[in-house]
C-alpha cells in the first residue's frame, strides 16, 4: 500500500483547520432518545468522510441489520454498552472497542442495556448521512412513512436493510 496522489500541491500549507468544542450542542436530536453531533460532514471534508457523535438515551434504540454498497462505517465505543451485529450475530461492545464494517457488510446496532451509551461513527468516503439522519428525526417526531416512501428513503441513502 502507498499513500495516494497528491491533492494539495501549494508549495507552503495552509490556515484551514476546523475546531469543534466538546460542549457544542448536538446538532439533530433524534425522538427523546438520541443525540447526533455532526462532527466532520462528507461536506466539510470534501468527501473524505463523515464522522458523527451517536449519542443514544437509555430507552432501547438503533438500527436493524442493513448494508452499504458505496460507504464503509466504523464505530469507536466512547460509553455504555452497545450491541452490535456483524452479520453473524449480536455482541456487546463496550467503551474503547472498535468495529469496522467495509462495503457490504451487513450490520446493526442497538442500546439495550437500559444505560445510556455514545460512540463515534465514522463513513468513508464521506456520504451526505446528515439528510438520512434528518429524515429519521422526522419520523421519530411522528411523520408517517408509506412502504414506498421507506423504499426511495432506502435507496436514496445507500440503506439495504436485510
């Protein structure tokens, strides 16, 4: 493996970091239970990644077994127990514990310890997840979704639910 080309051919670097205080609030609240700071957006990195605080309530919550065709997504447990499938079965991961899951994993998490829980959760490259997540508070929110409006918000997102 080599590193890629280069993309920033200046001879002298640049001003362009991007600081975040721990104590900005959350960008999305998802229903009472969860909590998503938007990190670094696909947007912001220039496609590189996405990389979201998932903060989740202690009433049980999460996503159902699902894969991605065009995006990888890794978790970095920070607290709590979250349970998370590899496509195989269940297991808890606790805080310092990392999942990748590459194109075509199947996976899911849920919190179901009855404690609150928090991870980050990263994609590469950087899709624009916000606009998925967005949606998903809408109908947390009680926005009634038909079968077919699940299907095109599926497609839409790279979301193959399994």
């Amino acid at each position: 493996m080599s590193y890629p080309e280069a993309r920033y051919l200046d001879e002298k670097g640049e001003i362009s970091a991007v600081y975040r205080p721990a104590d900005k609030q959350a960008d999305l609240q998802i229903g009472a239970i969860t909590s998503v700071h938007y990190l670094a957006t696909g947007a912001s990195t220039n496609g590189d990644f996405g990389l979201y605080r998932w903060e989740m309530g202690v009433q049980p919550s999460g996503a159902a077994p699902h894969f991605h065709r065009t995006i990888s997504e890794s978790f970095f447990i920070l607290s709590g127990t979250v349970r998370v499938f590899n496509g195989e079965r269940w297991f808890d991961a606790t805080p310092d514990d990392f999942v990748h899951v590459p194109a075509g994993g199947i996976h899911g998490f849920r919190n179901e310890s009855g404690e609150p829980a928090s991870f980050l959760l990263l994609f590469a490259p950087g899709a624009p997840r916000e606009g998925y997540f967005e949606t998903l508070a809408e109908i947390a929110s009680g926005r009634r979704f038909t079968p077919e409006e699940w299907k095109e918000l599926y497609a839409r997102n790279d979301q193959f639910m399994v």
